[in-house]
C-alpha cells in the first residue's frame, strides 16, 4: 500500500538558518504530493504541493520538487524565521484511492530567535 | 481559498457520555469528507470516509458503533464518539475534498476531545 517516510525529529535551527526536511514515498500509482504544516493548537493547511514529477511546488519561501526517480519530496527553505516554529506533515494522494491522504509521521520544526 | 468549519475546537465530557463534532464545508460543496484522529507527537490516521447520502467506509480497527459518522448534506458531516471512554480522548480533525477542484483538501480546525 501506500506510504510516506518523513526524517525523524524534532529539529531546532537557529533563525536564518537553511532547512531541510526529507521525505520519500511508495505508492501504485502517480500520486500527487503534499506538504502540510500545523501550528500550535490549530489545524492542519496545505503549504505547498505538487502533482507531477519535476514540478516544484512553493509557497512562503518553502519549496519541495516532486522526484519521480528517487520517489522523494524534500521540504527546503533558505532561511527560516521563528514564525515557522510547527508541525510539518509530508501526505500523498493517489488518484485511485478516492483522494484519501497518507500522512507521514510529521516532524516538529522549533527555530530559536 | 475554501474554508472548513469545525466545531466545537475543544471539549471536555464524562466518561460514558456521548459528544458530536460537525464539520461543515462553508463555501463549496464535498461530496467527500474524511475524519482523522491524531495521537500525541504522531501522524493523523484516518478513520473513516463519509461520503453525502450514503453510509461511512471505516478504515480497519475503527469501531463503527462507536464512531457514528453522519453525511446527511453536501455541507455537513457530522462524527458522534458514543460511550466516550478516556482512551478515546485525542485530536479529531475533519477534511473535505472540493467537488470542482478535487485537488486537495482542506481541513477543518480540529477538535480536542478530553474525556475525564
């Protein structure tokens, strides 16, 4: 079946520092795939996706490239702020599975002023 | 963008209590709406799907007497936790897929459920 693998965490970075957040996945078919971000006591919101390979999907300086080859969607931004302090989910979503969503574990992003 | 409503965002009931959360899509229709559960420090896992007008697909390992899921509109859907106990005391987030779009899915707020 399905599946995404995110890198373990939680991860702190110093404010302006580079992130990086790995993620790969398996799946039967051509799935779209999701970047997720959840901030402290709300809701999960779509941050960034992509739904075909070599696609880059972008949003408030983040960016992930759909990688067909080695099944991966890593979460990059150059220089994190301390508002990005969350939980950040990796998901895919397979066409033939009536658009549920497989999560990944997600990983907890603290950035220290 | 569209926007998920859910309600309460928190509750607090005894145990053997019942408590409903809704989840309603404010302004596109979804045909679709998924119900997760999140554990402390892990992934959402989905319990169940609730499509408009027909009865919930319930993912393995979720009890369905338990869980009453309610689809009754293209706007609403509705999960009952019956005979709450503290074990089911967790972070229920709703997600509704947009007919026209279905694209992505946007999620409801979250409800925190304490049982005590």
């Amino acid at each position: 079946g399905d599946s995404v693998t995110q890198m373990e965490g939680p991860v702190t970075l110093s404010e302006e520092a580079f992130l990086t957040i790995n993620c790969t996945y398996t799946a039967t078919g051509y799935p779209s795939l999701f970047w997720y971000v959840q901030y402290p006591g709300e809701g999960l919101q779509l941050l960034l996706k992509a739904t075909k390979a070599d696609d880059k999907g972008s949003n408030k300086g983040f960016e992930a490239t759909y990688r067909k080859e080695t099944t991966s969607f890593h979460l990059e931004k150059g220089s994190v702020q301390v508002s990005d302090s969350a939980v950040y989910f990796c998901a895919l979503s397979d066409p033939g599975a009536n658009s549920k969503l497989t999560f990944g574990k997600g990983i907890t992003l603290s950035v220290r002023p | 963008g569209a926007v998920v409503s859910q309600h309460p965002s928190w509750v607090i009931c005894k145990s053997g209590t019942s408590v409903k959360i809704e989840c309603r899509s404010l302004d596109f229709q979804a045909t679709t709406m998924f119900w997760y559960r999140q554990f402390p420090k892990q992934s959402l896992m989905l319990m169940a799907t609730s499509n408009e007008g027909s009865k919930a697909t319930y993912e393995q390992g979720v009890e369905k007497d338990k869980f009453l899921i309610n689809h009754a509109s293209l706007t609403l859907s509705t999960l009952t936790v019956t005979s709450a106990h503290p074990e089911d005391s967790s972070f229920y987030i709703c997600s509704a897929w947009d007919r026209a779009k279905n694209t992505e899915a946007f999620f409801g707020q979250g409800t925190r459920l304490t049982v005590v």
